[in-house]
C-alpha cells in the first residue's frame, strides 16, 4: 500500500496533486502538480478551469452541480491523476469538474470519487494525516 503525507493547514487538508493529459505517456515529465483541498464532502474531484485550460485538459461537456448555493451549470474535463509525486501512479481517465471560483490556497478538490479508493487517516492530537490507496 502507497502512502502519502497531507499538510494541515488553517484551510483544511492539502495534498500535491498531479494533473496530465488522458492516457499520458513519459511518466513524470508530463504531469503538472497542484495543490489540493481534500473535501469529504464533495463526491467529485475538481480542478480550477484555469488550470485545466493551462494544461490542456479536453473539455468535455457540461454537467450540473448542487453548491450550498444551489445548482450551477459547471465544464466536465477529462484527464489523468497522480497523488505521489516520488513514484507517480496515474490514476486514469478520471473526469473532471470545473471549479468556478479558484481559490488561493488551492487549485483542485479532491473528492469522495478518488478518496473512495483508499485511507485517509487524520491524527488530531499528532497534527498528521496520510492518505494510503
């Protein structure tokens, strides 16, 4: 099993997260990494348009998407994920929901859709967490 560590920070838990074209090839050359608030709550892993579009992640289409602030209308993409940037495993053909508003401290959710695939393990009293898969 694969671990990696997640920083606490004042926001939430961040994770570095790899983005890359669908069904990349070369390896770590081609994987653009970002920083990501984990959300338990969302069922699916997001990423800022903007970045999407720096990296050249094919749209998709568009779906719709329940916020606290009701239904918005959102652009879907389509690409490759890694979470360890030492040993990067994509995770493949992975779609993608388009975050309206970037935010400072992060450019991507990462969701139930992929935190469904392994542990995520939060020691309150250490200040540590792990994500393993």
């Amino acid at each position: 099993m694969r671990c990696i560590p997640i920083r606490i920070e004042a926001i939430g838990l961040i994770v570095r997260m790899g983005l890359a074209l669908p069904k990349s090839e070369g390896g770590k050359d081609n994987i653009h990494w970002i920083d990501a608030l984990i959300d338990t709550g969302a069922t699916h892993t997001s990423v800022s348009v903007e970045i999407a579009v720096a990296v050249s992640l094919p749209n998709v289409g568009e779906d719709e998407m329940i916020t606290p602030a009701g239904r918005v209308a959102i652009d879907l993409f389509h690409g490759d994920l890694a979470l360890d940037p030492d040993m990067p495993t994509l995770f493949r053909d992975r779609r993608l929901a388009g975050l309206i508003h970037r935010q400072p401290e992060f450019d991507a959710v990462l969701g139930m859709d992929m935190l469904s695939k392994g542990v995520l393990t939060f020691d309150g009293p250490a200040k540590t967490a792990t994500f393993c898969w």
